[in-house]
C-alpha cells in the first residue's frame, strides 16, 4: 500500500452512525492508526447510544452518517463544538490510494443507473473500475483499494459535509426538490447537489437544456482548465455529447470538436433495457456517463461495447411477470417524484395502476400527479403518511379512483392484490413510491423484493 495515511493518523475520530458508512470508516480507523469511537442508539454494538455520553472536545473530527441532518441537534452540537465534519465520501476522500482518478455522480434521479453505466464503459474500455456509492459498496473500502478509476455515486446528504474532494470529472443529472427535510429548502438542497463540481479536474458534465444545473457549473470553483462538458439528447453542438440520426455522438473529446463529431454508439445499444423505444431519459445517463468515461480517457468504441453488455438495477423499472395480461413493474427505486415521472414515460403501458406512496421526505406531488394523470386508472397509495400524495391527488386527479392500504406486515401484499383487482388485460402495475421505504421497509430493495414475492404469489 502506497497510501498515505497522515489524514487520520494518531488522530481521534467520533463516528456518528455505524452503519454501513460508518462500519468503513471504524475499520479503516483502525487500520490507520486513529482512535475511533462510535455514536448510534439504534445499535447495540456502537460504543454509545447517546451524544450526551460523548465529551465532544476530546475529538480531532467527525464523520457523519447520512441520516444526521445539519438541521438536527447532534450535528448543532458537533459544529457548536468546532469539530470539522466529514461525510463517508470525504473520508474516503483523505484515506484514499493516491493516483487513482474519481468521477462523482449526482442528481435527484438517474445516480445509480448513471453511475453504473460509468462501470460498464470503463470496464469495457479495459479499465479496473470500483463503482460505489449509495447503490451498496462502501466507498471508503472501494477508495482504499488499487484501481484504475472510481465511480462513485454521491447525493446531496453526502456532498454536503465534503470539502477536498478533487474529481477528475464530475455531473449533476438534475436538481429537482428531494430530501427538504434534510435540507430545510430547495435553495438548499441545490447547493448542496452544485458541491460536486468543486475542484473538478477535467470536464464538469451538465444537461444542456439544464439551466439550473448549468449555473452551478458557471459558477463552480475548478481547477484551471477544467472545462464544462454539455450532454444533449439532440444533435451536439461543440464541447457537447448528443444524438445525431439515432447516433452517440462525441464533439468534446477530440481535437477537431469544432467540425465533426465521433461516433460513440448507436441509440439501439440500449433497446435491450426496455420494452419499446429507448426513453429520453435513458439516453441522456448513458451519455452523461459516457463523457465521464472519455474525460478519464475511455476510447470511444469503449462506450458502445459497455452499454451493449449493461443491465438496469433490479429495482429501476424491472418487469416482474405479466399475469393474465397485465404488467408487473418493479420501480421501487423511485424514491422521489423525478424518479416516478421517469418511470411513466419509460416501460409502464398507456394505462398504469400505480402503487404509490412512502416516506415523502418533505417532497410536494402537485407536479407528479398533473404529469402523469392522464396514464393512471388507479391508485393504490401506500406508505404511513399518505396525506401527501393523496392531497396532491385529491387536488389535481379527483376522478381517479384511490386505494389506501393501512400500514402493517403485509401491506405489499395487500397492495398487489388491489391492484390485480382494479387493472385490465393490457395495463401495467407500476410500483414506483415515489417516496422513501423507510416508513415501513428497511431499503427500497426490501421494498422491491417484496413487491416481486406479492407478485409471485398471484402466479401460485
């Protein structure tokens, strides 16, 4: 190992949450010679259950959890106390091996998709890739590691406690509202999303018709000759990744950008990911992690062999079985209204039951329902507080009849046996929240498996 392990050396470490994040940065502790110790009251094995236990002065640095807001009292505390605050990416961050390029994915939807692509075209490139992020590897084992790039999915909960993080390349899907109970606001929360783009090395990505996403570019603090990179599903223009006659096509990496393009692949490489045509949406992510690729120096005929070899999440869009005509669609995923109107104008059939509902994290579902009303016959809302999607539903798709399913241990079953009953041969039973799962499940994978174990059941 070549790493440096100054950063944390000798030094004391207060780790609130020992989850996953957490657990990683215990070990590496350890590893590296810091003094760690552990606050979390939901587990038994942290070292205590309570701030309160802690004296806080005793402490060089903080690494918190996801699940601390800066809004709660134990973070108030921390910052009172002028510890510096580092999220599991920073971390990683400062434990990292040297040398080895990160790109950084973030957004309000397309993250883990996105970034796994990014995992795809590299490996297909011939590169030793580490994805990792919020889709299950823990970023601080992966950065610890010897490979050839890091692709690391990063949300707003986690860009907002890092501070050197210097990626070679870097995007921002979209900046719609998520997580305002974390953030306080949607101001916020999108100040947050625009930290991705600090000390960018190579190219900031950002959708060309984004002008939200682009003013965070503008205004971004990179290194000198860093440069913005736009993704259209169009035809690009120069310094842009685009369509061109159902072509991917390159006019940002290569030296005569100014009169031609290259050829990255063909829209038709993700035809096998969905029923149908390609959504924009889908083609947008496999070109925003294509110019990430290519700003770490991915050959172009890379991109089209990794997405020709690429499969979707199991939980983002995933047909489960059709049964007596009608579609079961796992897109327990969507964990936000961005995320379910993807959903609709991706796999879902002209005419949807959807299984709605979760944790709302603050969100409001106005735009959601005026979106996509006109697909819906009915909803089945789920989730311990309803009264957000039902009074956006009740104000702008009155007609629509809705379901509620009270909360307990087999509210998915009790879902998916109203939904059967109210759909028609040729619909689609979309699950796709558009809320948190932690309300009632502990993932949104639990969420998912236990929307396919329902529908199974309908088969037996």
């Amino acid at each position: 190992m070549t790493r440096d392990p100054s950063a944390i050396a000798g030094r004391t470490v207060l780790i609130l949450g020992l989850g996953v994040a957490g657990r990683s940065a215990l070990d590496a502790c350890r590893e590296l010679g810091a003094h760690a110790v552990t606050v979390d009251p939901g587990q038994v094995d942290a070292d205590h259950a309570d701030l309160d236990a802690v004296d806080l002065a005793a402490f060089d640095v903080c690494m918190a959890s996801p699940g601390f807001s800066p809004l709660s009292p134990w973070m108030r505390a921390v910052e009172a106390a002028g510890l510096e605050v580092w999220s599991e990416m920073e971390f990683a961050w400062r434990v990292r091996e040297p040398g080895i390029p990160w790109v950084l994915v973030t957004g309000t939807n397309g993250k883990t998709t996105t970034t796994q692509l990014v995992g795809a075209i590299a490996a297909a490139g011939g590169l030793d890739v580490a994805v990792c992020g919020n889709m299950g590897v823990p970023v601080i084992a992966a950065a610890r590691e010897r490979r050839d790039l890091v692709a690391v999915e990063i949300a707003s909960l986690q860009l907002h406690y890092s501070s050197t993080i210097s990626p070679h390349a870097a995007v921002c899907l979209n900046a719609d509202e998520d997580h305002l109970d974390w953030h306080g606001s949607v101001e916020a929360y999108r100040a947050d999303k625009a930290r991705v783009y600090r000390h960018t090395q190579v190219a900031c990505v950002y959708g060309a018709q984004d002008p939200v996403v682009e003013a965070m570019v503008a205004d971004a603090d990179v290194v000198e000759g860093c440069r913005a990179v736009g993704v259209t599903t169009g035809a690009p223009d120069v310094s842009q990744l685009g369509v061109v006659d159902g072509l991917l096509a390159d006019r940002a990496f290569h030296a005569a950008r100014r009169t031609e393009a290259i050829e990255l692949g063909h829209v038709d490489d993700l035809s096998h990911l969905v029923a149908g045509a390609v959504p924009p949406y889908l083609v947008f992510n496999a070109l925003a992690a294509a110019a990430l690729c290519r700003a770490v120096g991915v050959e172009p005929g890379a991109v089209a062999r990794g997405l020709a070899g690429f499969a979707l999440d199991a939980h983002r869009t995933a047909h489960v079985a059709t049964i007596d005509g009608v579609a079961y669609v796992d897109d327990s995923k969507a964990t936000n209204a961005h995320a379910a109107i993807a959903a609709f104008g991706g796999r879902a059939s002209s005419s949807v039951v959807w299984i709605a509902g979760g944790q709302a994290k603050g969100q409001e579902f106005d735009d959601l329902v005026q979106t996509v009303r006109e697909r819906v016959r009915a909803v089945v809302l789920i989730g311990a507080d309803p009264a957000p999607l039902a009074s956006a539903l009740e104000g702008h798709a009155a007609d629509i009849p809705v379901t509620r399913i009270e909360p307990g241990d087999t509210v998915m079953q009790q879902a998916v046996t109203a939904a059967r009953d109210l759909a028609m041969p040729g619909d689609t039973v979309l699950l796709s929240p558009a809320c948190a799962s932690f309300d009632q499940f502990r993932s949104y994978a639990d969420r998912g498996d236990a929307f396919a174990a329902a529908v199974g059941a309908l088969k037996s």
